[in-house]
C-alpha cells in the first residue's frame, strides 16, 4: 500500500494543547532546527470510549502487520494530490518489543518511479491512558537514518462536555539531507500534510461508524 507509512514520520509531542475545539483544522509550520510541524483536529460524533478502541485498534494493527490489518485507517492516502508527489513508501517488515516499547520498520523508499532505498525507521510505540481521561497513541523515533533525523508523531483523544470527542495529532519532523534538498513548504504540504489530516479523518469515521453500529444493533427497551 503506497504511503501508508508516511503516517510514521513525523514526531510526538503529547503536551501541545489545541485551541481549536469547535471545528476540523490542519495547519503546518517550518520551524527553528528544520522541523516540519503539524497541527490537526477533528470533532468526532462519538464518546470518547469510541475514540479509545479505535487508537487501540491502531496501536494493535501498527505491532503486527499494519499494511493488511489497518487497510482502514490508511486509505486514500496513496492517491497523489500533484505530479510533484512521487514518493512512495512501502512496508517490508515490522518488530516489536513490548517490554521496551521498541518499534522496528522496515520500508522501501521509491523516488521518481526510480531511485530505491531500503531502511529502518526504528522508535518508541505507546499506548498511554491519562487520569483526566486523555488517551495518548505516539511515536518517537529514536535512531536517525538518512530519511528521516528526528521523528515524533502523537495522536490524542480529548472527552468533551456533550459526549463528542476531540481528536488531536502534532507531528513534528526533521528529514534527512536526501529529503530536505528537495522539500519545501509547499512540497510538504502537497505529499504529506494532507495525508496526516486525511489520517484523521479516517480515525473519526471509523469511531463514528462503530458508535452508530452499536446504537442500531442494541436492544431497545419497550415502556
């Protein structure tokens, strides 16, 4: 599946609040040390315990064998939005630990239909529930490669007062010198921005079909 792992290059940071509460938004930034931010949220029709088993269902899926068990959650996003979006991504093998949380990918990188490049992306994977009832899926990357320097990519799930939820990614990325000769802003707004929000919008859906499939399927009590 082409680019489906796009989605694990960009960096968690779990502590960025988002003021956006009210409606879907995707905004990116080029940042000080050559990093790529970006913001998305979206509002999902669903409590905030849809939202939960569907980042579990990703957390699960990305361990094992993301390319046949998060179809889902990946799709359209291998559908180019320009011809200057000629890179594709695909997954060899994956590892993980979970007693240490490591998370090992192997990828092929083809470039102009061309150049090939085998590497790992090698990181943190961690699935953490808070008290005030923040869920928290995210990825550090944790050894550079020519691809990719640094990498974090974090995915919460806030409750809301009226039993919607708030979905939120910040991912923050710093590409290797192969990429970054070649990447603008523009350029990282045509390949991969509106992936990462399409991404989103996946994960909403899916909690909010799930959500409607439960309430349809349920008894109903009779007075």
């Amino acid at each position: 599946m082409r680019y489906i792992y796009t989605i694990l290059f960009f960096l968690v940071s779990c502590n960025v609040l988002f003021s956006q509460t009210n409606k879907d938004d995707t905004r990116s930034e080029y940042k000080e040390g050559r990093y790529f931010h970006t913001y998305s949220t979206c509002v999902v029709s669903a409590p905030a315990e849809e939202v939960e088993l569907v980042l579990d269902e990703i957390y699960n899926g990305l361990k094992i064998e993301p390319t046949k068990n998060l179809r889902w959650a990946f799709f359209g996003l291998g559908k180019s939005k320009s011809k200057e979006d000629n890179v594709q991504l695909y997954e060899k093998s994956v590892i993980y630990n979970p007693a240490t949380d490591i998370y090992i990918v192997n990828l092929m990188m083809i470039m102009d239909d061309s150049d090939e490049i085998e590497f790992n992306i090698e990181g943190e994977l961690k699935n953490i529930k808070h008290p005030s009832g923040k869920k928290d899926l995210t990825l550090n990357v944790t050894k550079k490669v020519k691809v990719l320097n640094d990498g974090h990519l974090c995915i919460t799930s806030t409750p809301q007062n009226d039993g919607k939820t708030l979905l939120s990614l910040h991912s923050k990325l710093k590409f290797g010198f192969i990429i970054d000769l070649f990447f603008t802003q523009n350029k990282y707004r045509e390949v991969i921005e509106w992936r990462l929000s399409k991404f989103l919008i996946n994960l909403k859906n899916r909690a909010e079909e799930n959500y409607m499939r439960k309430a349809i399927s349920s008894p109903t009590n009779n007075d």
